[in-house]
C-alpha cells in the first residue's frame, strides 16, 4: 500500500456533498476529477502514444462513443477506464496530488477524512 488508504466505495459515491465539504471542492470522482474523461498512455510497435478512455462515473458517460452502436458503423471507440488501466490506482494518484496540493488546509483534511480517506504521517513525497 502507498501513503493512502481509503475504502474503494468512494470510488461510486454520489451521495451530495457533506456540509464539511462546503468550502472545499473535492471531486465527486476521484478517478477523472470531475472531467469524464482519462489520459492513459499506451506502447505499440509505432511508438507511445496517449489515448482517452471514458470514466465510470456520470460525467464519463458523455464520452460514452461505440462506432458500432451507430447508425453508420465505424470502429472508433473510446473504452471505458477500467478496460485499459486500474481505476483504482488513478484514483489513488489524483487523491496524493490533491493531498499534497492542500494538505495545509484542515478543511481539506477533514473533509478527506469524511470520506474515508487517510493518510499515514510522515508520508510525503
Ligand atoms: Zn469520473
């Protein structure tokens, strides 16, 4: 395990904002921060080249695009998140930046907390 710990139900949390996280913007979606959208980067035999894939969270679903669900078929389709990378570990990355963008703000930390998100002391890059 890395500096953080948090239950992956947050992952799915849709619940509205908790009063704490007033003044604090967290991303309902830890995985896309809100954007619907992820970066990966993928190697093939011409070289690495970066790809979106679609979040599974609501704001992902807009990116939601299958050539082949289309009147005109086409092979252009954006994958979801989880089909090429690990959800979870992007979530885990975007939550330590977020941590460590506003980890001098209680209000942040507590809100963190709120949903079950800690961070072990000492744990800085
Ligand atoms: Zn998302």
């Amino acid at each position: 395990m890395g500096p953080v710990t948090f239950d992956v139900e947050i992952l799915k949390d849709d619940r509205p904002d908790q009063p704490d996280e007033k003044n604090v913007e967290l991303p309902a979606c830890w995985i896309c921060n809100d954007t619907g959208m992820v970066m990966y980067r993928k190697k093939t035999d011409m070289g690495e080249y970066e790809y979106i894939a679609h979040c599974i969270c609501p704001a992902g679903t807009k990116y939601s695009y299958d050539g082949q669900q289309c009147k005109v078929k086409s092979s252009y389709y954006i994958p979801w998140v989880a089909e090429v990378a690990d959800p979870e570990m992007i979530a885990k990355d975007n939550i330590v930046d977020f941590y460590e963008r506003h980890k001098n703000d209680e209000h942040v930390v507590k809100a963190l907390e709120a949903r079950g998100i800690k961070f072990k002391k000492g744990a800085e890059k």
